[in-house]
C-alpha cells in the first residue's frame, strides 16, 4: 500500500469526514483529491518521443504511449473520475457496475463494459473506499479474467482489513490511499471514514 501523505491531501480529507459538508463541497474536494491522488498512481506511466513545432523553432517532447485506462465503480468511484481527466485529458473511462450486498456484504457485479481492444494499457480502478475489500478484489479479479495486465487501485480512505485482503489476493497490484483509518465497524463501513460516498457526492442521503 502506498499511503499519498500531502498537506494539501489532508485539508481535504477533513472537509469531506465532515457531516456538515454539503453535497457539492464533497464533490469539489473529492474532485481535489483526486487530481492529487493521479501524480503517485500514474508517475510511471510509459512515453515516446515526439517533436513539436513552437512559434520559434522545433523543440523535443513526450506524448504517452498508452493512455490510461480508467475504471470507476459504480457509482461511488465516479467522483474520481474528474479529478483524473483534469490530469490525463486523453484518459478512457470503462465503467463497472457493482453494489455491496448488505446482509452478506459481498459484492455484485451488475454492469462493464471493458475496452477489448486495449488491454496492454494502464488500468486504473477508482474507488473512493476500501472497506472489506471484497468489491476491489471482485473488481480486480474481472478486469484480469478480461485480460488487463497493469493495474493500480486507487481509493482516498482505507480499512486495514481491505489493504490486507486486496494484498493477499491481487500481490502485484499497487494499492494507492490518502488515508489508512483505524478498523470497519460490525456492519463492514470503515470507522471514522466520511460514511456512504456515493450518498454524500449524489445527495441521496
């Protein structure tokens, strides 16, 4: 797990832990903690030299080499998805549905619709909270049957019970996080965590 630790990350998750905070502060800070989150998750992304031409000569420059792909759970991980396409405008966004079952907690997966044709590019899967870990490994697991070779996972709160059950399952994925809270609860929601993020961004407390 790669814990992004930033002043500037911090003062964002404050505002959206905060109850009081409407629905359109939350999606503007989860949007800002997006952005800051896309550095560290993408930093070693791939180039290939290219030349432009300015309004005084020919200079040298970098275009990527395989744009990124991006994956949002449904609905919660849509509010990532901004942030990271103000960073990597060519970015392609390949959604997945999936919703927790709430008596078994466990994840079921309703919608995709996976880019066939791209699979030797990076595949980032965006979600705002790991809490059992059980929809990321879900997730994780599909996007490999359909054949995705690079994948990170990106989510801005954390249990330790998903880190560990994301790293025992899926080892070679990078799992990035602005926060590592302290436990889940005895209904599987991450404690203090910010609550339902789908509810909070869409208002549909």
């Amino acid at each position: 797990m790669i814990l992004v630790n930033h002043p500037l990350i911090r003062v964002h998750i404050t505002v959206i832990r905060d109850r009081e905070a409407s629905v359109d502060q939350f999606r503007l800070h989860l949007t800002a903690l997006a952005r800051l989150l896309a550095f560290p998750a993408l930093e070693d992304l791939q180039t290939r030299s290219v030349e432009v031409t300015t309004p005084l000569a020919t200079a040298p420059g970098e275009a990527l080499l395989y744009e990124p792909i991006l994956v949002p759970v449904l609905r919660a991980g849509l509010g990532l998805v901004e942030g990271f396409r103000d960073v990597i405008p060519g970015s392609i966004v390949s959604h997945l549905g999936m919703y927790r079952d709430h008596e078994t907690l466990r994840p079921v997966r309703y919608y995709s619709n996976f880019p066939e044709h791209r699979k030797s590019h990076p595949f980032i899967l965006l979600d705002p909270m790991l809490a059992t870990g059980g929809s990321a490994v879900n997730a994780l697991d599909y996007l490999k049957e359909e054949g995705a070779q690079n994948i990170r996972l990106v989510s801005v709160i954390a249990a330790p019970e998903g880190v560990r059950r994301v790293e025992s399952e899926h080892p070679d994925v990078p799992v990035y996080t602005a926060a590592l809270d302290d436990h889940l609860d005895e209904r599987g929601y991450i404690l203090p965590g910010l609550g339902d993020a789908g509810d909070r961004q869409f208002g549909t407390l």
